[in-house]
C-alpha cells in the first residue's frame, strides 16, 4: 500500500521529500536534525515534516557570502523549532 495521492500542492515535505529538495541524503538530513544543526521541522500526527520556506531559508543562510544571507529571524517568527515551543 502507498502513500495515498494528493491532488493539491503541499508546501509541507516529509524527510526522504526534504533530503531531495536540498540535494542531501536523508540520512544527512536525519542526523542533523538530531544535533539540531538542519532546517526547522515540525512534527504533523507523528511525522516530521519540513515546510519549503524553512528549506529555503535554510538553505540561503549557508551562503558563503554573508552579504546574501537572509536577515529573518531563522525561518520561523520565533527562531526556534516547533518541538521547542
């Protein structure tokens, strides 16, 4: 049995999704969220999940030039991940 198909677009991606999107393995992904060092994540019914605008911004902070970082306040309007709310 498979995942069941969505008809509408989701902005929010599970972690194997996630991994694709930003190039990574999923395990890379895994591992970082472990040490809290990857893009913020929320947990829907059990399942962590990663909204693209996180991905996003995540991945623009990591620029290596400083000037084209983003100046939000990490992703989230409390800079924090939802698991520490």
């Amino acid at each position: 049995m498979g995942a069941p198909r969505m008809d509408f677009p989701t902005p929010y991606l599970t972690a194997a999704e996630a991994a694709a999107y930003l190039r990574l393995e999923e395990s890379t992904l895994n591992a970082m969220r472990w040490r809290k060092e990857g893009p913020c994540w929320r947990k829907h019914g059990g399942r962590v999940v990663y909204h693209k605008d996180s991905l996003d911004f995540w991945s623009e902070s990591r620029d290596s030039d400083p000037g084209n970082r983003p100046k939000k306040n990490g992703g989230h309007k409390n800079g924090k991940n939802d698991e520490q709310d």
